[in-house]
C-alpha cells in the first residue's frame, strides 16, 4: 500500500450493533471502508458494555439538552435513535499503518466486527494485560478520573457505595494507596467475594462505616446517595460519579448537611479536570488505564460473556437496572480471542 492513495478494504460484511428504539436493538451492515493514509483497519476482538451508559441509550433517557455531549467519540446516528452507540473496543490490527501491523489495540469504537479508524485513536494494548480484561480500560479511565476529582491521600478511610464495575475499579485503585482502608458498599451480598478478591473491604448499607475521609457514589440511586452523605465525615467530599439521564434524583440536603459541611462533587470521564488539563491528554489517560489493569483479580469483573450475534436477544436484559451484570463481555470470534 503506498502512502498516497487511498485503498479500500473488505470490509463489506462488516456489521454493526444499532440502538433502534426504546428497548430495541439489533444488528445491521456496516459500511464499507475506505481505508486513507494513516489508518488502520481493526479486527474487533471483543467489546465491553457500559451498563449505566448503554442503559440510558436503549431506554431513550438521554436528554435532549445531553444529546451532543453524550456523543461517542465514533458514534453514527443521532438520540434518541437510531444510533450505533459504544466505546470500549479491543481489537487486532488488520492493515494500514505499519508501526501497528498485528497489534492488539483499544478504540473507543461502538459493537462493530471490522473498521477503520485514524491510527492515533488506537492505544495498543500493553503486554501484561489479556485482550478479555483491556475492555476494562474505559471504566478504569472513569475510576482514575474520580479519584483525581476526589483527592485522596494515603492513610484516608475511603467509601465507595455502589458495587457496579466503576465502583469496584474505584475502590481498587483507591486501595493501592499506602496505609488506606477503602469499603465497598453495595445491596448485593454476592459483591463481598469480588471485594475481597480485590483486596478492599465490604459493608451492606445498614452496616456502612462512618465519619469516613472520603466517600465515592456509583449506584446511581437516590437511596444509594443518601447512603454515601451519612458514610461521610464532617467536612467530607462526597464524589458524585453516577449519571442518571432523565432521572429525577432526591438528594437529603436537609438534617445535618450545611452544619457538617459536606461538599457534594461531581466527576465527569468527558473531561479532565482543570487542574491537570495542561499536562494529561486524553491519550495519556486511556494508556493510564489499561497500565492499571495488570492484575488478574480484575478478571472477576467480567461476568456475563456474550457472542456478538447473540446481542440484539440478550443485551434488553442485561442492561436492565435489577439485573446481576457487574461487566459483559461481548465475544466477537472465539477462536481469535483465544489467540489474543
């Protein structure tokens, strides 16, 4: 291929996952790619699925004022449908850009068998890290971006409420901190095992610790909410990293709120805040992420397995909110991602 013309590819049976109406899914052909100078054609591996995000997506409960800021970054379509919605994809390079011939690498790409994408949109994916576990590196991004909102510091009594994959991620990470002592907090009894094989604390919410030095929210509840203000100490920060769409949320502001000086934070993967803008791209943080997801007890994450033309059948389900899905993984080839 030279580096001057255009080549296009068979990407022709290529096909995607769309979101075609409130619970409604499935899948369709992709359009075939022109791979340009600088490219890389992507095999998918496997895909990870966004429980909260995709959630809202299939519900239609992305707000109209949202519907521009919840872009992905390679989305097609537009809200509230149909739109061909994702972002966590691990795959392996096919052609086009040598440096990355062979790579495994993740792109923040929807649920597609084939694409192509600019070169510089892919991170490959380090060595220590399996294909299966590098579907975590979103999720781990949003986990790093909280605990950079939040501030914590070694010795620090850390809460996080709400047992989904962020909250685990988070509460990991925050655990390496030396001399810290993070609780998990979640409804789910069955979140105890993978809490502790993730070396962190558990509680049920009526057994939450108290006066502790920082407090995570990740349950996207109201009742979780109140949960993370009461775990908080005095002059705590209590960060908000649940998104709720259109949800209307009731957060218990009365009592002893204002005289506790509790600050209510918000963290946000979309950005990266202001004090580190000037150093972290958004590079450098995605390659932060997957660094961070060498250890193998991050496998226990990954719950549910799914093939990709299994997906418009099982995905309703498993994004419902009173489902059991810490992580799915979306399988794409089965043989190939035992080769990964």
């Amino acid at each position: 291929m030279t580096a001057e013309a255009p080549v296009t590819r068979g990407t022709g049976d290529a096909r995607a996952l769309w979101y075609t109406g409130p619970g409604q899914c499935g899948l369709e052909p992709a359009a075939r790619s022109q791979l340009q100078p600088g490219d890389v054609l992507v095999q998918t591996l496997f895909s990870g699925i966004s429980r909260g995000t995709e959630g809202l997506v299939l519900r239609g409960e992305v707000p109209m004022s949202e519907w521009q800021r919840m872009r992905a970054p390679f989305q097609a379509g537009d809200f509230p449908f149909p739109v061909k919605y994702g972002y966590a994809n691990v795959g392996r390079v096919l052609d086009g850009n040598p440096a990355l011939a062979g790579r495994v690498v993740f792109s923040l790409y929807p649920h597609q068998t084939v694409f192509a994408l600019p070169s510089d949109a892919c991170v490959p994916v380090p060595d220590g890290v399996p294909a299966e576990r590098a579907v975590l590196a979103a999720n781990m991004e949003t986990a790093l971006n909280a605990l950079w909102d939040g501030k914590p510091s070694p010795g620090d009594h850390i809460c996080v409420v709400g047992g989904g994959a962020v909250g685990l991620l988070t509460a990991y990470v925050a655990g390496r901190l030396p001399g810290s002592k993070v609780t998990l907090v979640d409804t789910n009894p069955g979140r105890a095992a993978v809490a502790e094989a993730l070396g962190i604390g558990f509680a049920l919410p009526e057994a939450a610790p108290v006066d502790q030095d920082l407090v995570f929210h990740a349950s996207a509840t109201s009742a979780g909410l109140a949960t993370a203000l009461k775990c908080a100490g005095d002059g705590t920060s209590i960060v908000e990293m649940s998104w709720y769409g259109e949800a209307d949320v009731q957060v218990p502001l009365g009592a002893d709120f204002h005289c506790r000086r509790l600050k209510l934070v918000s963290s946000q993967v979309g950005t990266i805040p202001a004090d580190r803008q000037a150093r972290w791209t958004y590079r450098r943080r995605l390659q932060t992420a997957l660094s961070l997801l060498e250890d193998p007890a991050l496998d226990r994450l990954i719950s549910h397995r799914i093939d990709f033309e299994d997906l418009p059948e099982r995905l309703p389900e498993v994004l419902n909110k009173t489902s059991d899905v810490l992580a799915a993984l979306v399988v794409y080839d089965r043989d190939a991602g035992q080769a990964a």
